[in-house]
C-alpha cells in the first residue's frame, strides 16, 4: 500500500494517528447503537450440506446414500420435500418462527475441492483462478463505510484473525477473550512502548505504532463493553456456544461493532459421519438458538442478520467408510428478526443433474454478500466485490 | 550510516542478521564478498530414517490404506519445516537460505507428500545462486508443482490449464503480457508432464499433443521446455522477477527506473541470480535510509534472526510450528499458489502483540498461550475446538555470549549499542523510563536487550 493513500483513506495524518489522546477519543462514545450488523458464523471442513437439508422425496438421495440416508420419518420437516436433520431442532425453530432464509446450490464457477483453498475464495470473495490477499470484510473496512475508522468495527472472536477480516488499509480486531486481552494490553512493556516518541516515525514504523496504539484502546473499549451485560442464557458449553456468547453480551452491552466473525470447525466427515455430524449440527442449532433469543430479549435480533456458510458441501454419493467426500455446491443460512423474505430462497439442488458427482451451483455465493452489503449494510458492494452480483432479496 | 550499520542492514537483508559469534568488524567491501562467497557448501534437506512411499505404491493401496498413509506421513512435511528452520539458523550460505525462502514464496506449493516437498525445496535451494531459467525449469518439473497446479491431470484429451496459467501469471511473465489463447496452447505443450511411479518427472507420451501450437505467435509442435524457453526470452520475465526480487531485498516501494536497470543486467547475464544480487547488495542506494528499516520482518525472518542473534538451541523446536502459524507464515504451508503477500499484510493486532511478546516467551521458556485456527492440513477430524499452543518454548538462549559482547562498553552507553546491533533504524527509540531494578548489571543488560527486542523497531529489517 502506498504510504499516502493509507493517509487519505484513514483521514489521518502521521502524527495524528500516534497520538495515543487522539484514539482514545472513541472510548467516550457511549450510547444504544441501533445500526445494522452482520454475524459471520464459519463451518470449517465441509459441512454435508444434504443430510443438513435432506430431500427427503429425493430417490437418488437414499440411492447414493444407502447408510447415510437419513430416514424421512426422523426428519425435523420444514417443506413437503426438505426436512433439517434431527439434530437440528434450534434451526427448525428459527426456520418456523419466520427467522431464517436458505439458499440452496450455493457455491462459485469451477469449484475447488481443496479446504484452504476454496475457504480462501469464500472468505476473499474471489473468483476460483483468482488470488487474493484481502477478506471481503476487510475491503470493506477499506470502502470508508461509515464508523469503519474504528478497529473494533469488525470483531472476530479468537486469537487470531481470519483473512476475511484483512483489508489493504484496515483490518478487523481478534479478540477471544476481552478480559485477557485487556490484562495484557495492561502489561508494563506495552504501556512504555506507547509513551515513545514517536512523531518522527513514519511509514512502517509509524504504522506498527499506529496498529498498537489501537490495539491499546480497542482493548479497552471492548473490555469496557464486555461488563455491561452478562448473559443468563445457557449456551452450549463448547466454543462456539461461548463465543456466540460473547457476541451477545458484547451486543446487549451497545458495543458499536458491526461485523462479528466466529465458527466452528471438524466438518471433514470423511468417516463414519453420522453421530459426528449429527453433534456438531446440534451444536450449531443450539447455539444459535440460544443467541437469537438472547438477542431478541434485549431487542437486537431486528438489527442483526447472521450468516451460516461452509467452504464447499460434500459428495452426493457416500463414500467406503460411511462418510463423504469433499464436495461443491452447499446451502447457506440467512437469520436474523427482520428478514424481508425468510424460507426457502430458491428450489434444492438437483440431484438428477450433477457435474460428475456434485451438485450444480444455482447461487453465486458473492450474491448472498453483495445483497447482506447493499441491502442490509447499505454500501455499494460492487466496490467491495468488484462487480454486481444480483440482490436474492432477504433483506 | 556508519560502516558498521551498513553491514548489519547487509546482514540483515541478505540473510536473517548476524549470528550470535560475529561481529560488526570489517570493511562493507569485505562483507559483500563474504556474503556472496560463502553459499558454496550447503546441507540438503533430508529427513533421516523416513519411509518414502512412492506414488506407485500408493496407488496400489485402497483409498482408505492411502488416506491413512497420506495423514500418517503428513507429520513429515512439519518436520521439513523445522528442520529448514534450523539449516536458516545456522548456514554459512545465508544468501542461499534467504533467496530459497524468496522462492519458495514464489513457486509456491502446498503438498502433503514430504518426499516431493524434500526434492522440491532442494531443487530451489539448489538453483537459486544459479540461472533463474534453470531454476524455473527444474521448479516445473517437481512432482510438487506437477500434483500442486494439477498437470498431472493436464492430458491430451483433457487439458487442465492451470500450471500453464500460473507459470506465466505468477511464475513469469506476470498478467497482460500474455493472451488466453497462449495459456491454451501452452497448456497442450504441458499436456503428459506427470509423476512416475517412482516419484520422478515423466513425460508420459501416450497424454501428450505433440501437434502444432501457437504461443506467443510462434507456431510450432512445441514441447512443455519450449514453452519455458519462450518465456524467458521475453525480457519482462526478467523484469516481472526483478520487481519482485527488489520488493523482497530493497522495499516494497518499488523504484521503477532502478527496477528497469536491475532488469535489463539481470536478462543480459541470462539470468543469472548472483550477479543480481551483487548488483544490489553492492549499490550506494542499497544503503541509503529510504531503503534501511523499511520492510516488516516475516515471521520466518524474525523468528530466524531471534534464534541467530541470542544464539538460541531448542529442546524441542515443535512449538516453533505454532509461532509460524499464529504469526501468518509457516513453511511449507503458504496461503496459496501466490505465495505471502507480505509487508502490512504480516501485521494485524494479534499477530502485532504476539510478535511483541515473542522473545520474552522465549526468554522465559513460556507457553505462548494462544490458540491458531484449524486449517484443515493436519485436521483431526473431530476436533470441534481450535487447538491450541501450549507447548512452552523450552530452550537456552547463549546470555553469556551475548552480554560479552558489551563487556567493554560503558554502562551509559549499552542501550545505544545494544540498539546499533539489534535494530535497523534506532533513532528514535528511547531507553525505557521504568526498569526492574535489576540485581546485577549482566541483569540490566538482559533487561534492555529483551526491551529492544520486543520493540515496534525490531519487527523492521
């Protein structure tokens, strides 16, 4: 990046930006943020998007899957045709209540089966030839959205940041744990380190002590934030279910972050895959049920719209060993407690129509975060994707 | 700068710094040649004692048998890391070392099968103080890249455009200089470009067109090496390289016309690496401030130069694993097939803060205490949490040698040269106000020393 165009779109000059009383003058705003927000919620490994959504009518499904065909008896049914698996009693609730919109044969041309690869493309919004080193959360934090000169405008919760959340300018904020975080921002070394003098320090220098300084207030701030409020729901005591958590407090306590980046990984159901899978969907269900109404109790589920992908679904065909390989096309969950159009956003896959063995892309995945960008977030994707993609009209 | 700065920043840009056991002494002169004369011997990448399971032997296995065996000796892929790790430590041959990691980052892949990723990186380490046209030659082949870029599914009657796409886009000649239409028929040219059972290059004839092709608008029933060849013949190759190679060695700030200089030396010398390197590395402007501290150290540099500066041996350098992937670069592993993308990139609050925090680490044998995303190479299947870095950094850092060093310098006078040693551009760190009160002056001297190195300054080359 050049030196001049990071001060012209920080609007900041050198020496401005590495006076310490200068950043903390966001610290004192306080108040109820009622702006829109997005929560970004990763399934790592390949969620089977199949025995998520089964088709239950489908014959080719229960063909190809004779072991792993989920019966349509046990199937928590939303369409005549689509039933959620069993384990999934929290999206069945949301899906009921009006809460969520599904996109089916989600994915991007010329699929790549390779997780970090195709994870890559889904966190930069690139195409499938095409390299990347900044996150469609972080372009748009490099687009001069409104309120996006705040580090902690984007919070990804754990302790490293994910490159959906680098840009070229500006980059979200990773914080796991806001107390801790906190404590060692307190260390005695970092607090001499941001009294140097370091108004004569320019480019790299002066944007390593830039990046501190804010590390020093966001710390703050958030950790501020994070007392506020504390949840009396009970979450599901594993990671994701205490991150969401995390999420919530933040929320309810009127932190003014508009982007919140978790997930959850050990989708990679390559075996046995059945009571694997079947843990980790009730995990998912569970703990986003549980977030909404947390949310929702302290009226923020309006304001909030959250999104549930994976880097490509799996096979149609099971495998050997009772499990799936890595696949393409997946569906993608839209929720939230102001959706324009909540269900079934478009038909389920055909499965009568595959590309050597894996489902058809009908969706466009940049058009899920183009329409979230210019319909929910209210700035132009286009500048953020690179191109139009068309508005699916959830929000 | 004094003489003395000049051969630190020399030591620091043409290898990962100076080691624990040489001084600042000498004449830049002398260092440069030093610099440039000792890459002669150099230790290949082996691991001892290791089953080398050849593609013919895998593909005789059941899917299940190769699944299992891939993970098993997926393991062998970090010990390569490692053991690379201490090989940067220690080399004589630290022009080979650091211009390896350049071109690792360059050619760039990401394999499983540790005996493609030993003969892959030792092609480059092998090649990079030689012909950049050997090097691309000899990269190309590589098992690794054959399986990375998928030729080995590039056939006659399926052609897979993806290596011929990117040893132009990124290898090369760089985009817009070539059209779709030569990615096509390169891509031809490089049909058959495969793996033997062995684990060797083969031209497996019955895949390969050996029809006409027309690329760049020459026609001709071209092979995969005329192509290559081609390719270098077009000076912009030499100036796509040279862009890169300057962005790595002098500043990301790139200086067009000295790039275009650079250039036009490095195509008349055919390539050849060295006499590049020479080129820059003896150049006043190398020296000059605007190019002195001005890069952010990768994680592989920094944690190199840590090792080499304090002198420091592991017990066990597995944690060292972590550190890479928590700070954004772990060999072997890059994000993708356009390397790191470097500079700012490296740097965001978490990996600033942990990069602060590093050497006390170190120093104090600690845990790092943070916990890296799953990325899936090394997955345990049902594992829901992240895992997390809790192995301490168990080793000994060389004090004593260390401090030595400052025996002889005036109390007043040791956080400057501490600073002259360690940092590329100290002019405005100040001592700290408050310290612990030290015990003993060997005490205050670690004090300030660890201060430096966990300096916003150190992470500058």
């Amino acid at each position: 990046m050049k030196r001049r165009d990071f001060i012209k779109l920080s609007g900041l000059t050198t020496t401005a930006a590495l006076i310490p009383g200068f950043l903390k003058a966001f610290e004192g705003k306080t108040g109820n943020f009622s702006g829109k927000r997005v929560v970004i919620v990763q399934l790592s490994g390949g969620n089977d998007g199949l025995n998520t959504l089964v088709p239950f009518r489908n014959d080719i499904y229960y063909k190809e899957r004779p072991k792993l065909g989920i019966k349509p008896e046990t199937l928590l049914k939303i369409t005549d045709e689509a039933g959620f698996n069993p384990a999934l009693t929290g999206f069945r609730k949301l899906f009921d209540g009006g809460r969520m919109a599904i996109c089916n044969g989600v994915g991007y041309p010329n699929p790549d089966r390779s997780h970090f690869r195709s994870m890559d493309i889904w966190q930069t919004g690139s195409n499938a030839d095409e390299y990347l080193n900044t996150g469609w959360i972080g372009r748009l934090l490099d687009s001069k959205c409104k309120g996006c000169d705040n580090p902690w405008y984007a919070v990804e919760v754990d302790d490293t940041l994910s490159l959906a959340m680098k840009g070229n300018l500006k980059s979200g904020f990773a914080v796991k744990d806001p107390a801790r975080l906190q404590t060692l921002m307190q260390d005695s070394f970092l607090r001499q380190l941001a009294d140097q003098k370091t108004e004569s320090a320019s480019g790299e220098l002066a944007f390593l002590y830039k990046t501190l300084a804010q590390t020093t207030s966001s710390a703050a701030y958030i950790y501020e934030k994070s007392k506020v409020y504390k949840s009396t729901l009970t979450y599901p005591q594993l990671q994701l279910g205490n991150e969401l958590k995390q999420i919530a407090e933040l929320i309810r306590s009127g932190i003014e972050s508009k982007i919140f980046y978790t997930g959850i990984s050990g989708f990679d159901t390559h075996v046995q895959q059945t009571n694997t899978h079947a843990r980790l969907l009730q995990i998912v269900g569970d703990s986003l049920s549980t977030f909404t109404d947390d949310l929702a109790a302290g009226g923020e589920l309006e304001n909030t719209v959250i999104l549930v992908f994976s880097e490509f679904g799996r096979r149609v065909k099971q495998n050997a060993s009772n499990g799936t390989d890595h696949g393409t096309a997946n569906n993608v969950y839209i929720i939230g407690g102001n959706l324009k159009q909540g269900g079934m956003r478009n038909p389920l896959s055909d499965l009568s129509d595959l590309d050597s063995g894996d489902l058809k892309m009908q969706l466009d995945f940049r058009s899920i975060y183009s329409t979230i960008l210019g319909s929910w977030l209210n700035v132009d994707s286009k500048l953020i994707l690179g191109r139009e993609f068309s508005n699916l009209g959830f929000v | 700068m004094t003489e003395k700065q000049k051969i630190a920043h020399l030591y620091r840009r043409a290898g990962f710094g100076m080691n624990i056991r040489e001084e600042l002494s000498g004449t830049l002169n002398g260092e440069i040649e030093r610099v440039m004369n000792s890459n002669q011997q150099w230790e290949e990448l082996f691991l001892q004692g290791e089953d080398r399971v050849t593609t013919g032997q895998l593909m005789a296995m059941s899917p299940e048998e190769r699944r299992e065996i891939i993970q098993d000796l997926a393991g062998n892929v970090k010990k390569l890391n490692l053991e690379w790790l201490r090989i940067m430590g220690k080399a004589e041959g630290q022009l080979r070392e650091k211009l390896s990691l350049f071109f690792h980052g360059h050619f760039a892949v990401r394999v499983r099968k540790f005996n493609h990723v030993e003969t892959y990186i030792n092609t480059i380490r092998k090649y990079s103080l030689g012909y950049f046209g050997d090097l691309l030659m000899a990269v190309s082949k590589e098992p690794a890249m054959l399986r990375f870029l998928n030729n080995v599914q590039n056939k006659k009657n399926s052609p897979n455009e993806n290596f011929a796409r990117e040893v132009m886009e990124l290898f090369s000649l760089g985009r817009g200089n070539y059209t779709e239409n030569d990615i096509k028929e390169a891509a031809r040219a490089f049909t058959g470009w495969g793996i033997s059972e062995e684990d060797e290059f083969e031209l497996k004839r019955n895949q390969h067109d050996s029809g006409m092709k027309t690329v760049f608008g020459k026609t001709g029933n071209w092979e995969g090496e005329d192509v290559i060849r081609m390719i270098l013949e077009n000076p912009q190759t030499a100036l796509f390289i040279t862009r890169k190679l300057y962005r790595f060695f002098v500043n990301d700030q790139v200086n067009e016309v000295r790039v275009k200089e650079l250039a036009d030396g490095f195509f008349k010398s055919r390539y050849h690496i060295p006499t590049l390197m020479r080129t820059i590395l003896s150049a006043s402007w190398f020296y000059e401030d605007e190019n002195v501290g001005c890069l952010i150290k990768s994680p592989v540099d920094l944690i190199v130069s840590l090792n080499r500066t304090l002198g420091i041996s592991y017990e066990n350098p597995q944690p060292l694993l972590a550190v890479q992937r928590v700070l954004g670069q772990t060999l072997f592993f890059p994000p993708n097939v356009a390397g790191w993308a470097g500079g700012r990139n490296w740097i965001d609050n978490s990996t600033l803060i942990t990069r602060l925090n590093l050497p006390k680490r170190i120093a104090d044998s600690a845990e790092l205490d943070i916990s890296y995303k799953n990325n899936m190479d090394d997955a345990n299947p049902n594992e829901v949490d992240k895992p997390k870095a809790k192995k301490t950094l168990a080793c000994s850092v060389n004090w004593t040698l260390f401090l030595q060093k400052f025996d002889k310098i005036p109390k007043v006078d040791r956080f400057n040269a501490v600073c002259d040693l360690l940092l590329a551009c100290n002019a405005s760190l100040q001592q700290p106000r408050i310290m612990k009160p030290a015990t003993s002056d060997s005490e205050e001297l670690k004090q300030i020393t660890l201060y430096i190195l966990r300096t916003p300054e150190y992470q500058l080359s």
